[in-house]
C-alpha cells in the first residue's frame, strides 16, 4: 500500500488531503526537509501574500511543527534571499487609502529604490526589499509609474537589471503576485515545466495552492503562452501522478484531451 501512495503522486495526495493553511505549511517543510532548502517553493509561497494569509501560515506552521517560522527560514536560506523572506514575513504591508494623496509618496519611494540601486556602486537590497514588501499593489503601481517617468523604465525592469538568480525570480514574482497575479501564477506553472526535467514539487504545490483561482489562471496562461495547463501537464506528467493532476484541472476546466 504504502508502495502505490508514494513519489510524486503520494505527495500531491497528501497535499490535497488537508486544508490549505496546512497543506501550504506541509509545503515550507517539504521544501526545506534534508539538504538545502527547496528556495522556488519558499518564496512562492512565501512572497506576494497579504497581511493576513502570512499571519495564518505562520500560526499554523508553529501548531503543527511546534516551530516559529522565521528561526527555521534562518537556518535554511541566506543572503539576499533569507533577508527578502524575512521581510515577508514581517506580514507589513501598509493598508492603501485612496483618500489619502499618493503621488508624493510614490515619487519618494521611487527615487529610494533607485538611490538604492542603479544611483549607487553596489545595490542595497535590503533597503530596497522593505519598500516593495511594505507597499500595496496600487502603491507599486504608483511607484512604477514615477519610476518610468523619471528614470525612463518600470520597475519590474530596474529590478530585473538589479538582481539576480534566485532572488532576482522572487523579488519578480512578488511584484508579479501584486500586480498580475494570475499571470504571474501561470508564468510559475510553464517554469516548472521548462527545462530538462520537470520540477514537480512545483508543479504540484502550484496547482494545489490556486485550486480557487485556477479557472483565472488557466485564461491567463492560455492568452500568454497559447495552450492549456492541460497541456503541460499531459507532456510533463506521467502515471497516476498526471491523471491526479489533470483531475484538479478539470474540477474548474473540463478538457478531456
């Protein structure tokens, strides 16, 4: 029994079996189980979430692992991308008042970022990561605008040029989850399908996290890449594990193939 449960397909099971609080905590410690922390799932799950949701995925972490969530990032990530997660974490983003005038504030954060990057020798990541994970996503667009107009590109693009690896998808993925969320949804789904081999913890965590959303998801990833997650699943996948996702597929968007 225990042989017909198991690999890809027993994981995605036991995913699916609980409730999403628990099953994204589930998801941070498979991630950072053994050697060397599963960074992809960290900050896809970590990055981009509303006060709230990070609020409940760390009460629920520390009830079901008996450990505070920050302490166990520290130990497994480092650099540039612990100090991102940890920011994350912090659960701060300011609430948005549209009363309240913005541009100004927008103008401001704008040129802090770019004091912290591309106007100074040496980026100051962590200057720059408390004012994106502290914004809302109007204040973001905001500060894009101000950004563009004033040093002539958006901020997506000054952070593609100031980043890199790891941390350069992340800090891009939690602006994308601000801003496009379904479209970046869909962009993470084809990257862990791109490549040689698929990454199915990915894959599955993926699929699993945006059950909700999926039908939004599925147009998005239709309009930017021209065919169906069905798709990537059917040539990615194999065995039981394939049919189970395509099932979660077709609960929200019936394709037989």
């Amino acid at each position: 029994m225990k042989k017909e449960f198991s690999g890809d397909f027993g994981l995605a099971l036991k995913f699916l079996s609980l409730p999403m609080d628990k099953a994204e905590a589930a998801m941070i410690r498979k991630a950072t189980a053994g050697v060397g922390a599963s960074v992809e799932i960290v900050w896809s799950i970590m990055c981009g979430r509303t006060n709230e949701e990070m609020e409940i995925l760390k009460k629920t972490y520390y009830q079901k692992y008996d450990k505070d969530m920050s302490k166990m990032i520290a130990s497994e990530l480092h650099g540039d991308m612990e100090r991102l997660i940890f920011n994350c974490l912090q659960a701060d983003e300011e609430p948005f008042d549209p009363q309240f005038p913005t541009t100004e504030k927008a103008k401001e954060d704008a040129d802090i970022i770019h004091k912290k990057g591309q106007g100074r020798w040496g980026t100051d990541e962590r200057g720059i990561f408390k004012v994106l994970c502290s914004s809302p996503p109007t204040h973001i667009e905001n500060i894009s605008k101000e950004y563009a107009d004033k040093y002539g590109y958006t901020l997506l693009k000054a952070m593609e040029k100031e980043m890199s690896g790891n941390v350069k998808k992340a800090v891009l993925y939690m602006l994308g989850m601000k801003l496009k969320p379904y479209e970046t949804l869909a962009g993470l789904i084809k990257e862990a399908c791109a490549g040689m081999g698929t990454n199915a913890l990915l894959l599955t965590c993926t699929l699993i996290r945006c059950q909700s959303i999926l039908q939004q998801v599925q147009t998005a990833h239709i309009e930017l890449y021209g065919k169906t997650i069905h798709d990537r699943v059917r040539s990615e996948a194999g065995g039981k594990y394939k049919a189970l996702l395509l099932q979660i597929l077709n609960a929200v968007w019936p394709d037989e193939g």
